[in-house]
C-alpha cells in the first residue's frame, strides 16, 4: 500500500467513525427529551426520533445535500441530485470518497432537524413532524449550509463556522422558536397572571444520560468536521470542545445557584450542551483558554436565558432555544472575538478576531452571517407550520394533552406499568368523562374501562 492509500484509508475511517459517534446523538436527543417530557408521552418522543432521523436521511440524501454542496451559485447548489456528480467543489479540500462525506453531512442535518422539536414537546401533532421534517432537510437545512459550507455568500465573506454553531444548532433553535410561538404553551405553564410554573420531566437520570451521550458524540461532530485524521488536528479540536463542555457546566452552576440557591440539575445539563453549542464554531480557531471562557460564558447565558424566556411566556421544555439558540449565536460571535491569525490561516477561512488585533471585521461579518441565517430561517419556518396549523392542524387538542400523546397519537403507553392496573398500577389512568383508550391499543389496554374525572399525568 502507498503512502498516499494508506492516507485514504485512514482518513475515510476516522470520517465514517466521526459520523458513527454523531449518528449517536440520535439517542442522546431522545433521552434527554424522554427525561424532561412526562411520563404519559415519552413514546410520542421515541417514535418522533426514529421517523425524522429517517425522513431527514432520505430527503438530504434525495435533495439536501446537492443544495448545500452541490456546485450552483451564491445561494444554491444546483448540482448532485440523488448524489449523481463527482464535481462537489466546496468538500474538495477533503479526499475521502463522496459517500464518506455524504454520511458525515446527513447525520449533522439530522441533528438540526432533532433540536427543532425539543421546544414543542408534549403537545404536537405527529403529522407535523412528517411535514416540517421533509422541508427542513431538503430545502431550509440546505441552504443555511450552502450559504457558509457551500461557497454561498457568507462563505465568500469569510464567516467562520467551523463545525456549525449557526448552521447546525442556530438554524434548529430558530426553527423550534418559530414553531413554538405558533403553537403556545403546555396547559398550565402559564398562569392567568403570566407567572411561569415549574412542569417537571419524569426521570432527570435519563435526562442527565442524553447529556451525556451527546457530549459523547461532540467527539465525532467537532473534530469529525476535519474529514481526514492524519495530522492529528483534530486532537486539538476534541481538546478545545470538552474544555468549552466542562465550563459550561460550571458558568450554569453558579449562575444557576446565584438566582436560585439550589445546583439546579436540568441548568447543570443544559450547561454542558450550551458549551458545546458554543464552541462548535470556534473549536478550530481558538486556543484551549479561549475555549474555557467561550464555555463559561455560554453556561451563564443559557441559565439567563431560560429565565428571560419564561418572563416573556415562551415554553421551552428542554432548553432548546438557550442552549442550542444562545449557544449558537455567543459561540459564532466569539469567532469575532477570540480567532488566532495562525488558525485563521491554517483554515484558510476569515481572519483574526478582536483580541488578537483582527479589528471588528470578522466580529461584523460574524454578526451579518447571525442575522441573514435568523431571519430566514425564522420565517421559512413560520410558513411551514402556518400551512401545517390551517391543513393537518399543529396542536393536539386539550383533552389529549391531559390524557397523553402515547395513547392517542400511538395507541399505548411508552410505560404501561404506570397506567394500567392489569401491569401493576395501584391508581387507573384517569381519562375524560366516558373516554376510552382508542381501539388500536393493546389488548390490556382496550379491556381498560376508563373512570370519570379530570384527567391526569
């Protein structure tokens, strides 16, 4: 084998390994959505993960991924439908082989298509999923890609993003406020009043797992975004990310304990996605004490955040919007701030941030690239659920809210134990007045004879 096969070799399996690890993160969005949503709709979450991760595959791989990286012009790929070309210019400086990339790119739009729906747990449609899903992966994700990693026009400004602070986790909490808005709060989060009240997830434990297993997969999807292992950069690159991870921690700890006196477990979670959000951009570009401000400071804006969001009567279960949103915008900004002219170089893209004597250009260019992306993603996805509230509908209705998404939207419970008495439940599930579980339920369900109250959890 020739030194120049064996590079091949090495490169084209670190890339598959990296994608693997991000493939992961499929797991980590659904425990930590399962930990935080109730006990009666975790199998709402399940089967949402599995069915987007499956259309989103199939729609980048049929359209998506020719628009981000397909040659075109400044704003669209129009080449490499179905994967049919061998001219993707914009992933040349890599020489693995197409379907090595294809893999790494489709599981990052997966991920962003995953950070959508963690603000609109507990009350959606199924059939939203579907519909938003399919839009998202073929043609929004796409685009926002193109514009920064497809030699679209904020690439051609020199906006750094090294592995998608703005175009994987900005574009996925833009597109969650968006649907959020539209679709209102959970019953009972807000009173009359517009006080926020506390609706706790079920298990933190699973919660705090889905954390951790995407902290996990950050190990593919920052130093994965190298595609290629040998030079060993992309060691410097995991260093970077999980001293950003760790501090977030920290900076949503304290910021947490400073407004609440407690070390609050979904902030201290929170903290850790919020840094790893943050340092999802600079993570080739800055050095390692620069990577544990960026992360301190992400922690801090998360917790601030999730209060400021609650003050203005917008319901984000997980953290999503100040986690991957917050997250997402500090992190591309501090490109602006802490880029070294030597990595710059070694990147070959934009140029020295402010502390390093880059001025205020890359700052504004950073800042420009924040706000083309919001804006359109934001209002491409408002259309879509608008188009989705007035045909197939956006919200499940209030009594099947109360009741659980797992049995009306799937015909079981993702824990039959905690609602049947024929499972080893000492209460039965209340449903409405002469409600009964729909017909495609289990046989223990259907023989379950609903009694009359107000319903329950």
């Amino acid at each position: 084998m020739s030194p120049e096969e064996l590079k091949l070799a090495i490169d084209t399996v670190w890339v598959i390994v990296a994608g693997c690890m991000v493939f992961l993160m499929q797991a980590g969005f659904a425990m930590l959505e399962v930990g935080f949503s109730r006990g009666k709709n975790v199998g709402a979450v399940v089967a949402k993960i599995l069915v987007n991760l499956s259309i989103g595959t199939i729609a980048f791989w049929a359209v998506g991924f020719a628009l981000a990286f397909g040659n075109g012009n400044k704003v669209l790929g129009t080449d490499g439908f179905f994967l049919h070309s061998s001219t993707f210019s914009s992933l040349s400086f890599s020489d693995v082989p197409l379907s090595a990339k294809f893999l790494f790119e489709v599981v990052f739009c997966t991920v962003s298509l995953a950070i959508v729906w963690g603000t609109m747990l507990d009350r959606t449609k199924f059939g939203v999923y579907i519909i938003f899903a399919i839009v998202f992966a073929a043609l929004i994700y796409p685009l926002v890609g193109h514009w920064i990693w497809g030699g679209g026009f904020l690439a051609q400004r020199g906006m750094q993003d090294f592995a998608g602070s703005t175009v994987v986790h900005l574009c996925g909490a833009t597109a969650a406020l968006a649907g959020t808005l539209m679709l209102g709060a959970r019953i009972g989060k807000f009173d009359s009043k517009g006080k926020a009240h506390p609706i706790p997830g079920h298990s933190m434990p699973l919660a705090v797992l889905g954390v951790l297993i995407l902290w996990f997969g950050w190990f593919g999807f920052n130093p994965g975004s190298t595609l290629g292992a040998v030079g060993a950069r992309f060691a410097d690159i995991a260093v970077t990310t999980n001293l950003a991870a760790s501090a977030g921690v920290l900076g949503a700890i304290i910021a947490g304990f400073a407004l609440q006196r407690t070390i609050d477990i979904g902030f201290a979670g929170n903290g850790a996605i919020a840094g790893l959000v943050a340092i999802t951009a600079p993570c080739a570009y800055v050095e390692d004490w620069a990577a544990c401000v960026i992360g301190l400071v992400a922690g801090v804006l998360m917790v601030l955040t999730v209060v400021a969001i609650d003050r203005i009567r917008v319901d984000d279960p997980i953290g999503a919007i100040a986690g991957h949103g917050m997250g997402g915008i500090w992190g591309t900004l501090s490109c602006g701030l802490f880029t070294t002219p030597a990595l710059a170089k070694l990147n070959g893209v934009g140029g020295a941030g402010l502390f390093y004597g880059g001025g205020l250009h890359q700052l504004g260019v950073q800042a420009f690239g924040i706000a083309c992306v919001a804006a359109f993603v934001f209002a491409s996805s408002t259309a879509v659920f608008y188009l989705c509230k007035k045909t197939v509908g956006l919200r499940v209705s209030a009594q099947q809210e109360l009741e659980g998404l797992d049995i009306h939207e799937h015909g079981m419970w993702g824990y039959p134990e905690q609602f049947l008495p024929g499972y080893g439940a000492t209460q039965p599930y209340v449903l409405a007045p002469n409600r009964r579980p729909p017909a495609t339920a289990t046989a223990p369900v259907t023989a379950f004879r609903a009694v009359t109250s107000e319903g329950g959890d």
